[in-house]
C-alpha cells in the first residue's frame, strides 16, 4: 500500500519560519556559525576611564554597522583592554552587538 502524504502539513513550520522575528532568525545564524565577526572602526580616543572600563573616541564612518562618523562612548568587554590606551591615541577598534542597542568593545589596537 503507498504512503499516503498531507499537502500542506509543512505548511505552519513554513509559515513561522517565514514570520519569525529578524532578532530570532539572525540569533540562529549566529549560534550555528559561532560567533558573528566583529565590526571595526578606526579613530582617535577623546577619553578613558580606566576604572568603569569605558572610553570616548571621535571615529569614522563604520559602514557594516551603518555609523557616520561621531563621537561616542564605549564600553570595553574586559577593562584591561584599556591598559596603555591614553587620550589623543589613534587607534583601530573591534565591536560586538551583545543585545539590542548595546555595543561592546572587544579589541583596541592602537594604530602608529
């Protein structure tokens, strides 16, 4: 006796996939690629403040995150990041999303 099959049972799993949030879909990308690559950015730090593991820096336009050029505070991932990074310093950063709207330094390399 042949199978008999179900137009259209696949159907829902379509259609949720077709529907998910953006955020969820992207979320899935990023768990079975591992981690996305960072963004970068390159400029001059305005300001560091060591202790909170922040800095202020005037960068330049960074076109995979869709930034003008602006002066911004960032938060670093690890605060010894900062360790020899000093106002007025060019420097070259890497940058991860962890979260809506929240942008985490994870790299500076300072640029000679």
């Amino acid at each position: 006796m042949a199978p008999k099959y179900v137009i259209g049972a696949a159907l829902p799993l379509l259609f949720l996939a077709a529907t998910a949030p953006v955020a969820q879909v992207r979320q899935g990308a990023e768990s079975a690629a591992g981690a996305i690559a960072p963004h970068k950015g390159e400029g001059t730090v305005n300001k560091v403040d060591a202790k909170a593991g922040t800095f202020n820096m005037t960068h330049g336009p960074i076109p995979s995150l869709n930034w003008p050029p602006m002066t911004m505070d960032f938060q670093v991932k690890d605060k010894s990041a900062l360790k020899g990074i000093e106002a007025g310093q060019k420097v070259e950063i890497s940058i991860v999303q962890e979260g809506e709207g929240k942008f985490v330094v994870t790299e500076i390399k300072s640029l000679k």
